[in-house]
C-alpha cells in the first residue's frame, strides 16, 4: 500500500514538472493580421485599401441599429505574406 502510495506521488511530481517544462517552451504567438482600427486584414481592400467592415448595434428585443462602416482609410497592420502565382507546369513535364 505504500509502494502505492509513492509510485502515484512520483506520478503526480513528474507530471507537474513535465507540463511546467512543456510549458516553458512555447514559442510567441504568432503575429494576426489585424488593422490599427482592429479588423482583420480580409476586410480590407487590396486595391483602394478602405476597410469594407460594417457594425451594428444590438437594440434589444431583435432590433440592430443602422450600419456604420469603418471609417479606416488605408490597411496598417503588419505586412501578410505576398500571394504569388504559379503556373501549372505538370503538361510540360510528360512532353
């Protein structure tokens, strides 16, 4: 019963230790693409770069207020990875 008693202590130490550890090791979370005016970055366009995002107040009762867009201007949140285009070389590749 003691031999019980101390394999579950030793158990119990060991699992703490190894979560602290793991815990330890996360790296930093990654950086979101998120605007100054704090919308995502899909919300704004690529062209004029105006924030397409729309809010509405919750009224009560099921009834929202009238939409207001934000009034963003320009996207100024950190640079998204560019999107490339790659032309399909698999026809050239039997040729």
């Amino acid at each position: 019963m003691i031999t019980g008693a101390l394999i579950l202590a030793a158990g119990i130490v060991l699992g703490w230790l190894l979560r602290s550890l793991l815990a330890r090791r996360k790296g930093p979370e990654p950086v979101k693409a998120v605007c100054g005016c704090g919308h995502h970055h899909s919300f704004h366009d690529p062209q004029a770069g105006a924030c397409a995002y729309e809010s509405r107040v919750y009224l009560g009762s099921g009834r929202y207020g009238p939409a207001e867009r934000c009034t963003c201007a320009r996207y100024s949140g950190p640079e998204p990875i560019p999107s490339l285009y790659a032309p399909e070389i698999a026809g050239e590749a039997g040729q």
